[in-house]
C-alpha cells in the first residue's frame, strides 16, 4: 500500500492491529506491476524486523509523524537493525499508550 502523507500510513497501520506492518518513507517507482524499487524493499526489511501486530517505521517516516501521532499513540526508538544493510539506521516501533510501558507495543 502507498500513501500520500506518513500521518496517513501511520493512522492505518494503527487500525490494523493483528497485521505485522513495516513503514518506510520514499519515492518508489510505480509500475505496471505496482512499486518497485529499494524504498519497497526497505519497507519490507521493516515489516520482516517486527513481529505479529508490530509496527516498525524508518527514521524518516518517525520524523514526519512524531509530531502529528493519532490520539493514544506513542512512538518508542528501537535503535538499529542490524539484520540488515538495506534498513535504515534507526527503526522505531508504534505504541498505543496503554501498552506503552510493556513489551507488547504495536
């Protein structure tokens, strides 16, 4: 999925909490197949880095957002990952805020 804005990507990542989301802010090409290129694939190493209803963006989409979060969400850095060259140098994970204090964020 594309969106015009991160805030947007991020307001539907939260309503889809059993999905394991990747986020990753770029200009992809668009194809007849779809988007391509190495943004598409960086979001994937995001999504492949989190677990089943985690939402893990790139620093950049974190800087878009973090000011202009949907109500009750809290974002938490990760730090890097280093499973990966494609991945960004920092990664972090959406929270709600009620399981902001617990290892069960989004």
């Amino acid at each position: 999925m594309a969106f015009a804005r991160a805030t947007e990507a991020i307001s539907a990542a939260v309503g889809m909490q059993r999905a394991r989301i990747g986020l990753y802010t770029g200009e992809p090409q668009l194809s007849a197949e779809g988007y391509i290129g190495l943004d598409v694939h960086r979001a994937a190493r995001n999504m492949s880095a989190g677990h089943g209803g985690q939402v893990l963006l790139s620093q950049t989409t974190r800087d878009l957002v973090e000011h202009d979060l949907p109500g009750g969400v809290s974002l938490r850095d990760l730090g890097g990952n280093p499973a990966t060259t494609l991945m960004t140098t920092t990664c972090s994970i959406v929270c709600k805020k009620q399981l902001a204090k617990t290892s069960k964020c989004m």
